[in-house]
C-alpha cells in the first residue's frame, strides 16, 4: 500500500524559504503526478502545484513566482520550496498522488493519496 | 480560473439523515474532472468520488455524486456520526486545480 511520508521545518521567519520533502513509500513513483497542497488554519484546501517522474511541473499562477517542486526519482521523492514567505503562508501542507485513470469523455484525475500533513507558522 | 461554490456553508442534520450538499463551478466542468473529498478534524482529506459519480475504493454505496456541466451534488444517505465533516468538491478541467470552500456537516 503507497504512503506518503513528509517532512520539513515547521516555524520559519518572514522572508525565509519554506521547504519540505516527501517520500513515497510501497508503490510506483513513476506514471504518477506528485502534488502539493496547503491548508491555512481554519480554512480550506489551495493547490499548490504538481510534479512528474521527469519533472514537468504545473504551478498555481498566484503562487508561481515563488514556488519550485522538484523531483529526486532515485529516491522515489519530491520536494516543495517557497521562498519570501510571510504569515499568510501559515498552513497545514500536504503532499498527495494524483492518479489519472479512463473516464467516460476525458481521463479522469484524483488525489487518491495524502501524506499526513506538516503544519508550517509563519512569525517573527 | 474556475470558482467553485460549495453550499450551504454547513449543513445541520441528525443520524440517519439524508444530506445533499452543492457544488456550482463558475464555468462548465467535464463531469469526468469533478471531485469529492470528505476531511475529519487533524486529518488529511479523503477521496470518495471522481469523475463525478464514481465512487473511490472502500467508499460505501451511501455515498453517492451526480451533476454535469456547472453543478454537481453530493448526496449521503443515512447519516452515521462518522460522516459529520468537512467536505470539499475539486475540479481538473482547467488548471490551477481549484477546491471549493468547503461544507461543513454537522450534527444536529
């Protein structure tokens, strides 16, 4: 059965760079988009971006300008970096599997598998 | 960008119960790329249906999804205690791959 391990530092300052790691354990990391997301306390879900086993990216345009995901197959890991945060980048963030299957018209996409989540604060 | 709306904003409702909760996308989605997730205090979300009406793996049949083109429902039969949560509708049709803002369901 896949699981997603992550981790990463949990209290940053202002203007620092936020980075985590997660790992994939028990299954194929290739064939596979691996997906950042981010919860800000009591609120919901913001996608972040996504990876391939190659290392085609997709990002969030209002995050763009400061996220990079990156990808270590050797490891069967990828990675989530964003720099000058601020306080409004306290969240929860989560690394999840999106798997993409047939569907009736078009392929259908989902998150099937989350890592447990790493909550991040933002202050000074 | 595609807006998702997710309504009512909580939901009160006792076990046994039969929920129906909205999601309205700002502009047309393919059913195949509309999906529902339910979240439990402190956890990870969890993914109950895709493509619309296609229920994941382990996900009992009470559990239902419907809707095409700008609106989609989630409908739970029979409420039991643990299907009070927070639950999310996502799209894929267009990227950024946005979520709704959630319903909450909450016990009576």
């Amino acid at each position: 059965q896949v699981q997603l391990q992550q981790w990463g530092a949990g209290l940053l300052k202002p203007s620092e760079t936020l980075s985590l790691t997660c790992a994939v354990y028990g299954g194929s990391f290739s064939g596979y988009y691996w997906t950042w997301i981010r919860q800000p306390p009591g609120k919901g879900l913001e996608w972040i971006g996504e990876i391939n086993h190659s290392g085609r990216t997709n990002y969030n345009p209002s995050l763009k300008s400061r996220v990079t995901i990156s990808v270590d197959t050797s490891k069967s890991q990828f990675a989530l970096m964003l720099s000058s945060v601020t306080a409004a980048d306290t969240a929860v963030y989560y690394c999840a599997r999106l798997v993409a299957v047939a569907g009736q018209t078009y392929h259908n996409y989902y998150l099937d598998v989350w890592g447990k989540g790493t909550t991040v604060t933002v202050s000074s | 960008e595609i807006v998702l709306t997710q309504s009512p904003g909580t939901l009160s409702l006792s076990p046994g119960d039969r929920a129906t909760l909205s999601c309205r996308a700002s502009q047309s989605v393919s059913s195949d790329y509309l999906v529902w997730y339910q979240q439990k205090p402190g956890q990870a979300p969890r993914l109950l249906i895709y493509g619309a009406s296609s229920r994941a793996t382990g996900i009992p049949d009470k559990f239902s999804g419907s809707g095409s083109g700008t609106d989609f429902t989630l409908t739970i039969s029979r409420l039991e205690p643990e299907d009070f949560a927070v639950y999310y509708c996502q799209q894929y049709g267009s990227s950024p791959y946005t979520f709704g803002q959630g319903t909450k369901l909450e016990i009576k």
